[in-house]
C-alpha cells in the first residue's frame, strides 16, 4: 500500500472509518476521520447569472430566459434552498407577477382569492413607469434524487411590458443602468 501523507501524518493500515466519516484535517498539523457534514448544512450550489436583458407583455406566465438552474440532490430528505435577485421595469398602470417553478410544478404561491393571479411576489406600476427589484427565497422539499430544474417565470396582468435586466427607460440619455438576474440553489442535508 503506498503511504500519502496529509498534514504531516500519514494514512497506513491502522487508520480506518466508519460509516458516514470522511478523512479531514483537525488541525494545521493533524488529520483524522470525522463525522460527515451533520444536517442543515450545505451540500452543494448551483447558481445562474443573466446579464442580458428581457421583455415581455404576455399575461400568461412565460420564463426569464437563462434565470433557471438544474440540481441533483443527493438524499431524497435533502431540502433546497432557492434565492432569486430580479430587477427590471414595467410601464404605467400595470402588475405583475413572478412565480418559481420546480420542473413544471409551481412551488410557493399565494392563496387562491376571485379570480387574482398566485404568485411568489407581485410588482406594480400606478402613474408613471417604475422599476423593480425583487429578492427572495424559498425552501423547497424535492424529495428526490434526480435532476431538478428551478426557473423563474413572469407576467404582467391586462397587457403593459415588463422588462427583466432593464428599465423602462432604456436608453443612453437616460442614463439608467443594466442589471443582472440571478438564481442560486443550495441543497441543504436532512
């Protein structure tokens, strides 16, 4: 058996594991076995970054394009952590809405009352276009191992435009500046 020396001790015959523990440092100096990573902590993230900018004036819900990200959980008991960062505009007079969808399930809406859109968060417009910025987060519960994708998806409520990355005013006289979209998932260990 060949010996690999890690911290200035050496793995031979004598060092063994049991289940569940990994080879990790203990010190500047020494190395041990320990226990794997106890649960709520952090597995792995994934995140997606959209620079470009987005429009839309459906009032059916549609993807931000590129704001979606694929994760395989580990555990079927592992829960997933999901934090979003939108910015962007909509013309006067309007609402919309973003909803966070799991695969093709949509995860995290509001209650159903009449005949209003459920939604993971609302933005509204009244006299004049306005921008927006929407931050938030969701702990999902899978409960799978297989790949999973997370997206966002928007629309705007009786018509008007809604742009992700941008402002209504888009424009170099203007002056206002691009943004970036993100969507970042962490799976947290049962």
């Amino acid at each position: 058996m060949a010996i690999t020396t890690l911290n200035n001790r050496s793995i031979n015959r004598s060092d063994t594991a049991a289940s569940g523990q990994l080879w990790t440092a203990t010190s500047a100096t020494a190395s041990d076995f320990q226990a794997a990573a106890a649960a709520g902590k952090i597995g792995q993230v994934v995140s997606a970054v959209k620079t470009d900018t987005f429009s839309m004036t459906s009032t059916t819900f549609a993807d931000i394009t590129d704001v979606t990200v694929d994760i395989t959980p580990t555990a079927t008991s592992s829960k997933v952590l999901i934090v979003v960062q939108l910015t962007g505009g909509l013309t006067s007079g309007y609402n919309g809405n973003f909803r966070l969808v799991r695969d093709s399930t949509v995860i995290n809406l509001g209650d159903a009352a009449g005949s209003r859109s459920r939604a993971m968060s609302h933005f509204h417009s009244n006299s004049s276009n306005h921008t927006y910025c929407n931050i938030g987060s969701f702990l999902d519960s899978p409960s799978t191992t297989s790949a999973t994708t997370y997206k966002v998806q928007v629309n705007v409520e009786s018509g008007g435009t809604v742009w992700s990355g941008a402002s209504v005013f888009d424009s170099d006289t203007v002056q206002m500046g691009r943004t970036t979209q993100t969507i970042t998932v962490m799976e947290v260990l049962a």
